[in-house]
C-alpha cells in the first residue's frame, strides 16, 4: 500500500494505522482510534488521501475510486474523490 495516509495541523492529525483503523492524534500526544477499519479495509488496494479540512473540522479519505468525510458526527460517504483541500480567503 502506498498514499498519504496521514493529514492535520498543529492540533490535530488523523491517520490510518496498518490494521487498516483510523485514529486520532492530538497535540497533547493523546491518540484516540476511531475505527472504521471495514470500510478502509476496501480502499487499501489502492492509493488512500487523507486531507484534513481544521477550518471544518473535517477529514477526507479517498482513494481515486470511493470518498469519505469523517466529523465528529461520524463517518459518510461523498461523491467527491478529495486528494488535497484548502479555503479561499474572502476578499472585502
């Protein structure tokens, strides 16, 4: 398996460990694994994206042929095949 597996910012990271979970990482060096291994476990042939979205307290994972946001409501499936993210700054 290959990918960028893991994705955050200074608070937060997310990644997928290579039992297939997706866990937490904060800060303050706390991990908290938060599963969702039977879905993951059908993207890992192949190339798996994490992206991490702090503004949305949002992560993607997808892997070119199935898409997933994960907040910190749950796990759902998108449309969107998501490789990278970033907001656009309003201009006044």
């Amino acid at each position: 398996d290959s990918g960028n597996h893991i994705s955050g910012d200074d608070n937060l990271h997310g990644f997928i460990d290579t039992n297939n979970e997706f866990w937490l990482a904060t800060a303050d060096h706390k991990f908290e694994k938060i599963g969702y291994k039977e879905y993951i476990e059908d993207m890992t042939k192949a190339d798996i994206i994490v992206t991490y979205v702090p503004q949305k307290k949002k992560f993607f994972i997808s892997d070119g042929k199935k898409g997933y946001c994960l907040t910190e409501f749950g796990l759902y499936s998108i449309n969107q095949l998501v490789s990278g993210a970033g907001l656009q700054k309003e201009l006044a």
